[in-house]
C-alpha cells in the first residue's frame, strides 16, 4: 500500500521499441544487430533487457565476462552470446558448454581458450579483436599477423568475425573515424589473406545511427537501446528508466533557518520543505548538492542543503504536499521533469554512469511494458 523509499521503474516496452529503430537503421545496410547487456544491462537488468531486446529484433547479445554471458544462459536466452573482455580466470571451458562467442586480443588469451577448448572437446567460436586505435582491448597492430596465423592453424578454435571499437564515433567528423575504419579495413584484408573469411563488425550505438559505411555484417549498439542517444540526431529513441521516490515528511521553516549538513542553504522567506527518503545511498550524488531539482505535483522544485546519505530536502514554498506524494528524480524528459542526461551535465559525466549506477540494495526495481515477455 506504501511506495518505496527508492525505485526505478524500467520500461522493457521502450526498450524494445528503441532495438526496433536500431535494427531497422542496421538492415538497411544489410546487417544484424547485437543488443549490449553488460553491467547487468547498464544497470536496467540484463535478462528482461536482453528478452526485451530480442523482442525488438536483436539477434545477438553481447556482455563484458563470461559470468553475464552464463547468467544469460542460466536464464533460458538461447540468443547468440558474445563476451569480450575477460579477466585471467574466466570460465571459458563454463562458456563453451554454455555455446559463448569469445572475443580474443592476444595470444595468451587464445592460449587459454585452446586449453579450454581441447579440456571440454568443444570447438571455441571465437572474434578476433584488432585494436585500430583505441588503445585498450585489441591486438595491437605489430602483434596482429602473430595472432591471425595461430588462430588460423589452431584446430581448437573457429574464426567467426573480427571486430573493432570506435573511439569518438560520439564525435561525427572527428579524424579518427576514417583512421579507425581504414585500419580495420587493412586488419580484416590480413585475415582473408590468411584463408579465413570471417564477419566483421565495428559499429557502436553512435556508429549505427550515424555511419552506416561502418555497419558491415553486425553493429553493437549499448547506450541507445536504453534510449540514451549519445549523438545529437532526430531518431525515436525512449528513455527506459525512472528513478522515483517520494514525500515523508513536510514542515514549514522561518526565514533564516539553514536546510542540512553544513548550513548551505538558508530560507531567504518563510517557506515549505518536503523531505524525501533518496540520497547518495540510493544513487543520488552529492556533488548534485544545490544544483538539482526534482518533479513533484506538476512543477520542478528545488533540491535545497547538501544531498545526505538517506535523503534530500526539497523547497515548495507556499506550496504543501501532501505525504506519498511521488517524486521524480529523473525520467523520460516529456513531461518536464528532470533527466539523466541533466544530472551527467551537471556532473560533467555521461548518462552511461547514471544509469549504470543505479544498481543498488536499497533502490527497487520495478518492470512495466512487460507484455509478451
């Protein structure tokens, strides 16, 4: 009968309508699409958000280690799985039983996928990572024709795609595009000459809906399927996530009386505050202390005195709430209130931070749009 001190409400329907544009984007160029789960699905929950995902039109998943791609499995999601940066103990003999794609960028890590692989009996499907100028995952240029010939010879292992990640494709025009792709270009041309014939794939969220000569045979968006677009474009994409809470308490102060730890902020009137059970605890930064609001009754309202590890004071004046009352801290953005992208400008930071972050013990999860899942 009582809302939770803290929630976010994830829309699975939105995410399905947001795989939809991007796979449509990525057919025209003949290409399929990988739907990126890592981090427990940026923080939204990565096995409703990969069925939600595959109900858009994602024929792939993609996720960090071997234990997101086994909790997929574990799951029920037979979807074609890739994992692709792992640490020195991963599970890989766990991953080819389960039918993981493994991302490879060095020879020793092929060398423990072979192990992996001749221990269990099961041949590894594997993509060849090149760096091409991002400078971390990847086989470094020099390194490259190494790894291609031992992957080639080794019968352990099949050579399913290489692949690649952009590094400013958030930055349409910025050099290093054409740079990374012309690299790309000359690592795959290697591998063909070395008899193989795999698929490629390079095309991050920005890179699938802005430069469809980088889609190739499978693109791999993240933050847009979440409806975070990371580049300034027109397309249809829908925030999944809502974070809320709501009124516990109100009281009036007198002018002059100080709101929190530190006395930051001081009533410059006789006015209304609401107190709302949110606060670095639940996902609220603190450094957003006197620089946000929050939606409440209609109106954006002002967050007042430091952000504390429990809750937030917000201003309303004249105005009195009524207790229960909802709080949006941040959502789609329609109606007004504030949203994620907001809070990463003001913390100079990106909205794949927020998101991500807000995977925590006290702050529930609730699914809507959960029809046909």
């Amino acid at each position: 009968m009582y809302p939770p001190r803290a929630e976010v409400e994830i829309d699975l329907s939105a995410i399905s309508h947001n795989v939809t544009v991007l796979a449509d984007a990525a057919s025209r160029s003949g290409a399929a699409t990988m739907a990126v789960v890592k981090a427990d699905g940026y923080g939204h929950g990565a096995v409703p958000v990969a069925r939600a995902a595959v109900r858009g039109g994602a024929t792939w998943l993609g996720v960090c280690s071997v234990e997101e791609a086994l909790e997929l499995r574990e799951s029920g999601i037979s979807t074609p799985v890739l994992s692709w940066l792992n640490s020195m103990d991963a599970d890989f003999a766990g991953a080819l039983r389960a039918g993981v794609d493994l991302s490879v960028s060095s020879a020793a890590e092929l060398g423990r996928i072979v192990e992996a692989a001749a221990r269990t009996g099961i041949r590894a499907r594997v993509h060849l990572k090149c760096d091409t100028g991002l400078c971390r995952n990847g086989c470094p240029e020099a390194e490259w024709p190494a790894l291609v010939k031992a992957a080639a010879a080794t019968r352990e292992v099949e050579v399913v795609a290489v692949w690649s990640h952009f590094a400013c494709a958030d930055e349409p025009g910025h050099p290093s595009i054409d740079a990374q792709e012309a690299r790309f270009d000359a690592a795959y041309r290697h591998v063909r000459r070395a008899g193989l014939a795999p698929s490629r794939h390079l095309a991050n969220s920005a890179a699938t809906l802005t430069r469809p000569a980088s889609h190739f045979d499978l693109v791999r968006p993240g933050i847009a399927i979440y409806g975070l677009n990371p580049v300034p474009t027109g397309d249809d994409l829908r925030p999944a996530m809502t974070f809320r809470s709501h009124v516990v308490l109100v009281k009036r102060l007198a002018a002059g009386e100080s709101v929190s730890y530190g006395h930051t902020w001081t009533a410059p009137r006789d006015t209304t505050v609401a107190l709302v059970p949110a606060g670095y605890g639940d996902g609220v930064p603190r450094s957003l202390s006197g620089r946000m609001s929050v939606w409440l009754d209609g109106a954006r309202r002002p967050v007042v005195g430091r952000v504390c590890m429990d809750q937030i004071v917000v201003e309303c004046g004249e105005w009195e709430p009524s207790l229960g009352a909802e709080v949006v801290l941040f959502g789609q953005g329609d109606a007004g209130e504030p949203t994620a992208r907001e809070w990463a400008d003001r913390l100079g930071t990106i909205d794949y931070e927020i998101v991500t972050g807000m995977f925590r013990p006290r702050v529930r999860r609730r699914y809507v749009g959960t029809e046909g899942l």
